[in-house]
C-alpha cells in the first residue's frame, strides 16, 4: 500500500496514487451546467467565499443540532469555530470546520450532483423544529470555480472512522478517496487560479483581502471565523520590523438587529449607523423591529439627519442591506424600499426570502413583496410620530427630504398619495413657518372651501406677489410652494379633506361678495371693446380687469390647467419639450391705472396699445418671466417718462 501527502494531518491511502486519479462525472447534465453556474449565475466573484463559509456554518448547525437531540453526543456550542487560512506561498485558501462532515455517500450526493442540496433536505427533515441553516440549492460551493482551478473537500463524519477526500479541477469531473482526517469536520482547499491582465486571483491569499470579505459578508455568522493574523511592530530603539502570528476572530457574530431594544444604547444605534453607513453625523431616527409571522424578518433602519453627496444624482442606488440568517446577500436590495422612502439607510434579516439558485438573484415572489409593504408601514409611522413628538426633527427632515415625498404623490399617477398626503409640509403666509394640510384645514375661516397657494422661487418672492395682498387682508392662510414639483403633486393630489386646492394666480379664488361680482362682470362687459384692443397688443388670452388686487395695478394669471409656475418649471428642463399657459392680464379695476387706460381707448389707441405692452411686461417680470423683447418696452418706458 503507498501514501501520499495531501494537505498537513491528511494522508491519502490506498494500493496506487492512480487510484486517486480515477474520475467520476458530475451526476447532473453535462459540463456546460458547470460552467454556466461558475461564469453565468454569480456576478461578483468574492461571493465564493461568503458561500463556503455559510456552508461551513449550515454543517456546525447540524452537529449542534444533533448534540440538542441526542443525549449521546456531549457538544457545546462554544466548541464550534470555522477556520480560515490563507498561503501565499502555494496561492491556495483553506476553510475549515468542525461541523458534521460528510461520509463517501454524501461527498457522491451533495458535491457529485450538482444543485443536489444536504442543506436543504435536512430542513424538510426537521421543518417542524427550529433550525436556521442558510443553505438551500447547494449551487453556492461551485462558485469556489470562480477563482480556482483545483479544489480539495476532505470530510470526515460525525462517529465515522474514516475520512474521504472529494478533488475536482471542474466540469471534468472529480474523484473520491479514503483518507486519513483526526477531527471530525471539513477542510476545503482552493488552488486559485494565475492571476490574468483582467483578473487578480492572488489577493484571495492574501490576509487583509480575506480578512475584509469575512467582515462584509459573514460579519454575523453566529460561530466564530478565525485567522491567523500577521502584526509587525518596531523593536524598541530599532528600526528592524518584528512580525508575530495570532489566531483572531474575525466576525462580530451576534447582529445587532438581534438584540433586544432594551439591550441597546441609543450611542451603540448612532455608532452602527454612522461606522456601517460613513456618516459623520448620528441619524435623526432609528427604527429597529422584529416581526414574526407568515414572513418574519429583523429590521433595522435609519434616517439620515442630512442627504448623502449623492442623493440626488442619476446613480444614486437605493436599497438596504439584505441578509439571510446574518449573511449578506445583497448590499443594495431596491425591492426593499419605495422610491419616496429611498433616504432611508439600513438593512433586513431575514430566513423566509426565497432564493434563485444564486443568492444574488432575489426572486420578486409574495415574501418579498410582504416584506417591502410591512417596511413602508414601519416607516411611514415613524415619520407621523417624529411629526407629532419631535417637530423640530421632522421640520429638520422634512427640509431635506420632503421632496421625495412630493415625487412620491406625483409619480405613479398618484397611487401613493394616501400613503403620503399627511407628512406633506409648507409654508404658511400666516404662521410663517413650516405646517402640514390638516393644520391648515383645521384652522380654515368659516365658509372656506379651498385651500389657496402661491408658487414662486422662495417665500420672500411670493409674499412680494400682488394676489396676496387682497387675501392676507381677508385674513386668508396661504400655502407657499418654492419646490418645483409642488403644484404637479397638488394637482394629482386634487383635495385634502374635501377642499379642493387653489393657485391664487390661476383660478377663481371666489371671495368676493355676490354685488362685487355682478359689479365686476358689469365693468368688464361695458370696457369689452378695450380689452380687445389690448388683447391684440400682446397677444395674450386675455384682458379683464379683477378685484382680487389691492395695491398693485396688475398681475398675470392663467386659464386651464398649466399654470405660469408650471410653464416655467417644464421650459427650464433640459428637453425639447416647450409649453405655454393661457395667459390672462388682470387690471385691478380700482387703480388710478384704469382712468388712463379709458382715455386713451377713446383718444390714442396707438398710446394705448404701447401702455398695455409696458403693463403685460411689468405683470410678467413680477411672475419671473423673461420680456421677449426687452429694447423695446425699455424704448417705450423712455418715451412715456420723457412726455
């Protein structure tokens, strides 16, 4: 009988090292399945590793589970550990574990066949018991390809005598052997790939590589992960480097989101947030829940006091952080969270999700969407009682994020608008501060039924509007809009309440008395020839005169459904798309304006004509439209002063 030397405290046996040679075929189709799996189904190659040690911690469950079932078997869970080792020398990786292990039998079974999951059929053995093995397609080992091109399995089971070594160079097929093994568990060994001018296999022997992708992957595997660690420290009143080796573990491995809330500091929420998320500045809130049920899942979510650098940008990918049973499975899971809610930060842990063959690949399945309904629940709360209890923090918020919310009614035709409608803010003419539609419903005048607004650029710029003043004078409440999407979500949004929403610069504000209005409807039938004249003038809807100013001569309106705000807004974005709204030139009939403008009609109409145009301009340049021909109306302006 010859031997020879695999690995440290592993030896081969048998008649002939030929023997060891002999191929199997991979039970499932063909090598092009192999192939697929390694170069198709996972995306990002550093993966390999977050499989095989989840892999290593589903066989630790196994054996821990059986010593709770079995009065024989006397096991801690103290006892347990993965092991991971790095050579740079012969460029290979090592993960080892003191798991169950697997006999010849279940080498052929679950590394022989691919797809052929032990993980899986030992959850449907104990589905009734309380088990939490990550596995389930038993796909995940054969990303190991990805960066190897030889791989070596030697597993000795749980009460077994002998050991078997599982080696495998691909979609050729692999070999099984007896071997000698001490421990109970299992060593998987990768012999990584040459580095390629695309492609840096080397790194994966490399410590600090190794040692980061346990820390982002399988931070919160609940075993530990140790490594051998390199530190180098000067000797004293020496330049020369002394370099010692320590066994460190790397994994936190209690999450969290795991712990209780009364275990938790409000420092520790903050410390996480601002180390996991590189923020500089705590969170304004945490939301941390824990839901059991049909879908159960940790959640634990923040959010941010101000935006990231690039909130607003094109690329900017929302999500949180999705695990299963404490392993990362994705960084960004968009699925997770309404565009509108797309501010917050965190992640979801949960057992229920189902996977497509790759963890990566995330199935759009019921649980999922369970999952993001219960979420956009859990937020939206949080957001109403930060409203109520801690106003300065939502007003805080709310100045950063608030236009999320306002995209939120608008997009989507407005099927969220229920969702969002009462943690919409603005500013209020009267109170001169932020409020919310329910606090300006609730403090409407007697007989109100609309709701009045303004838009403008800022506040100082709309309070400066002449349609203001006749409605502050009535003691009217005006809501301010300076975001760009203010009006478009109102106008999705309809009403509040059953109030129906107003722009005092478009619509029929309808606070005059009924003898005001048959007065005014009087006056601007009787000067109809006038206004025709002037129409003509500036081409324009219309001409009328109105009561709703107090001071100002003039102000500039609209007809229909696009109003001047929105005519700006749409104009300014960089598309060819160009709009215009039904202009209409409203003269308030009690300004001195007036007599003059009758006496030309009846004097000078060409005079009257060059009024209405210096008039028309005023009333856009008080709206922030541009003049089309600014020469002239200054030309116009030099002559009339000069009279």
């Amino acid at each position: 009988m010859t031997s020879a030397k695999i690995s440290d405290n592993i030896i081969l046996v048998g008649e002939k090292e030929a023997n060891y040679m002999k191929k199997k075929q991979f039970k499932a189709e063909s090598k092009r399945l192999l192939d697929l799996m390694i170069n198709s189904i996972y995306t990002n190659k550093e993966i390999f590793l977050r499989e095989l040690i989840s892999n290593a911690s589903d066989a630790i469950d196994k054996l821990y589970y059986l010593s709770l079932t079995d009065r024989k078997v006397k096991l801690e869970k103290d006892d347990f550990y993965i092991k991971v080792e790095v050579d740079k020398d012969k460029n290979t990786l090592t993960v080892r574990d003191n798991g169950i292990g697997m006999n010849e039998e279940e080498l052929e079974e679950n590394l022989g066949t691919i797809a052929q999951s032990g993980t899986l059929l030992f959850k449907e053995e104990n589905k009734n018991k309380e088990t939490e093995c990550i596995g389930q397609f038993g796909v995940g080992f054969y990303s190991a390809f990805m960066v190897s091109d030889k791989i070596e399995v030697v597993s000795k089971k749980f009460g077994d005598k002998k050991a078997h070594i599982w080696t495998s160079s691909g979609a050729d097929g692999y070999t099984i052997d007896e071997c000698d093994k001490d421990e109970t568990g299992t060593v998987i060994t990768l012999h990584l790939k040459k580095d390629t001018d695309e492609e840096n296999y080397s790194k994966y022997a490399d410590e600090f590589t190794i040692e980061s992708l346990i820390k982002k992957y399988s931070d919160y595997i609940k075993y530990p992960i140790k490594m051998d660690l390199t530190h180098e420290h000067k000797k004293e009143d020496s330049d020369e480097v002394e370099r010692h080796t320590e066994e460190e573990v790397i994994n936190s491995m209690i999450p969290l989101w795991k712990k209780s809330k009364s275990e938790i500091k409000e420092d520790e929420y903050n410390a996480f947030y601002m180390d996991k998320f590189y923020d500089y500045e705590k969170p304004l809130s945490v939301i941390h829940t824990s839901v059991e049920g049909k879908c159960s899942y940790n959640a634990l979510m923040y959010i941010p006091s101000k935006a990231p650098y690039d909130f607003y940008a094109k690329d900017y990918e929302k999500g949180l952080e999705l695990y299963s049973n404490g392993v990362l499975i994705m960084e960004k899971c968009g699925d997770l969270l309404p565009d509108y809610f797309s501010f917050v930060k965190g992640l979801v842990d949960t057992p229920d999700v189902s996977l497509n063959i790759s963890r990566e690949i995330l199935q759009q399945d019921t649980q999922v969407k369970t999952i993001a309904k219960s979420i956009e629940s859990k937020i939206k709360k949080e957001l109403e009682e930060m409203l109520q209890e801690r106003r300065e923090d939502y007003e805080t918020f709310f100045k950063t994020f608030g236009i999320n919310l306002k995209f939120g009614i608008y997009n989507g035709f407005g099927q969220n608008k229920d969702v969002l409608k009462d943690l919409l803010m603005f500013y209020s003419s009267k109170e001169k501060k932020l409020v919310t539609l329910k606090e300006y419903v609730e403090r409407m005048k007697e007989g109100q039924d609309k709701i009045y607004y303004a838009c403008g650029e800022t506040t100082d710029k709309i309070d400066l509007l002449p349609q203001t003043d006749k409605l502050k004078e009535e003691d009217y409440e005006i809501l301010y809009f300076t975001d760009y999407v203010d009006e478009f979500a109102i106008q999705i949004l309809q009403e509040y309440e059953g109030k129906k929403f107003a722009n005092i610069a478009s619509e029929n504000l309808d606070i005059d008395s009924k003898e005001e209005k048959e007065e005014l409807e009087k006056a601007n039938k009787d000067n109809k020839d006038m206004f025709e004249v002037m129409k003509k003038a500036i081409n324009i809807k219309d001409v009328r005169f109105t009561k709703k100013l107090k001071n100002h001569p003039v102000c500039l309106t609209s007809e229909g459904n696009v109003s001047v705000e929105m005519e700006k807004v749409i104009n300014a974005m960089p598309t060819d798309e160009t709009i215009t709204a039904e202009k209409v030139l409203e003269i308030n009939e009690n300004h001195p304006i007036v007599e003059k403008l009758q006496k030309l009609y009846k004097e000078d109409k060409d005079e009257l004509e060059k009024y209405t145009k210096i008039l028309y301009s005023q009333a856009r340049l008080i709206e922030g439209l541009p003049i089309d021909n600014p020469t002239e109306i200054s030309n116009l302006i030099c002559e009339l002063i000069s009279k």
